[in-house]
C-alpha cells in the first residue's frame, strides 16, 4: 500500500511540473541563449575567427515585456517588389508584405513588414516576415545601422500581429565586414527609443 502510495505522489508530482507553463522572461531567455549557441558555434557565428575567441555572451537589454506590441495589421497586397538597399552593393528583392500600427510609450507608430523574394520573384506565403528598423538608441546603445526582428506571418483573417522588440537583433554586418547586410528603409525609422533586445557589440566595426 505504502509503494502505490508513493507511486501516485510521484505521477501527482510529474503532472504538476509538466503543467508549469514558461512565463514571458523564460521566452526571451531562451531566446537570448540561443543567440548566444550560435554566436559561440564556430559553424554558424557571424564573428571573426578573433573575436570568436573571446566570445562569451551577447549584451541585451533588460527584458521588458511593454516593448511586446499587439500592433494594428493591415496587408498591402499591391506593393511592387523592390530592390532594397544594403551596406554593400547587392540589391535583394523584398516586397512590403504589409503596415503595422500601434502606440508606445504615449507615441503611435507605424512600420512595414517585408518579405524575401526568391529570384523568380514568386510570393510566397511559407516566407517569414523582415523587420528592420532604427530608433533614437542607434549610434550609443545600440548598433547605428538599425535592427531586426523576424515574424510570423499571421493567419490571414487576422488583423493583428506581435511586434517583440525583446527579439530585436543586430544585422550581420555589426560583427565581421564580410557580410552583407540589408538598411532599414526610412520608412521605419522610429522617433523613440527601443530599449529592448540585442545592444551594440563592443567591438563593432566603425
């Protein structure tokens, strides 16, 4: 009697610890380690063999879950595919997927989402989509070439999209000159500061 006791107090146990859900800060950790596995991988880091190294962890804000937006969504369907600017001379293919709005910190805002196209241009709905941006923080805290945030696309009857400043990271190029990497278009220049995310890199090439 004593052993099935025992027994239903462990599968009680178990139960109760599989119904522990994450919260929110143990979302953008995991999110943050995983940025930090693939920067410390040799195979799939964007740093030089140098600064490799010395690599210990990326710096990121203190996680703040009011830079997590429900932002306003509305698709825009019959934007041109464009060629969008990068710190070199490649011109990759994007096309405006479509135009989030919202308000922060007392301020509405508005930015566009992207989507790659392949190079025959076909639009497909399997893409993620890109956000880049910049914000008053670039140039000090934060890289001066803006950042990025890669979204899922939401389900097609939804009028709504997540917006996670949290998961905000640095473009390639912050970290080894080799890369090539695309420039937030003016259009998503905000006039606030994003205090959230990926910070500048201490040894980012200037």
């Amino acid at each position: 009697m004593k052993e099935i006791t025992l027994a239903i107090l462990f599968l009680l146990t178990l139960t109760n610890c599989s119904k522990k859900t994450n919260t929110y800060k143990d979302e953008i950790k995991q999110f943050q380690y995983k940025l930090n596995t693939q920067f410390a991988n040799a195979e799939e880091s964007p740093l030089t063999e140098e600064d490799l190294k010395t690599f210990k962890s990326l710096e990121f804000f203190e996680i703040d879950e009011s830079f997590r937006i429900e932002a306003n969504f509305e698709l825009t369907p019959n934007t041109p595919i464009f060629e969008m600017k990068t710190t070199t001379d490649r011109l990759p293919l994007y096309k405006k997927y479509g135009i989030a709005t919202f308000t922060l910190n007392g301020t509405k805002l508005q930015l566009s989402l992207y989507q790659h196209q392949s190079t025959t241009t076909i639009f497909s709905d399997n893409n993620p989509l890109f956000l880049p941006f910049k914000d008053t923080t670039n140039g000090t805290s934060t890289y001066g070439g803006g950042r990025y945030i890669d979204i899922e696309i939401p389900e097609k009857e939804s009028n709504t999209i997540i917006i996670d400043f949290n998961q905000s990271y640095n473009p390639y190029c912050t970290y080894n000159y080799k890369f090539s990497c695309p420039t937030p278009p003016s259009e998503n220049n905000l006039p606030i500061a994003i205090l959230a995310g990926v910070k500048a890199y201490n040894n980012t090439p200037h």
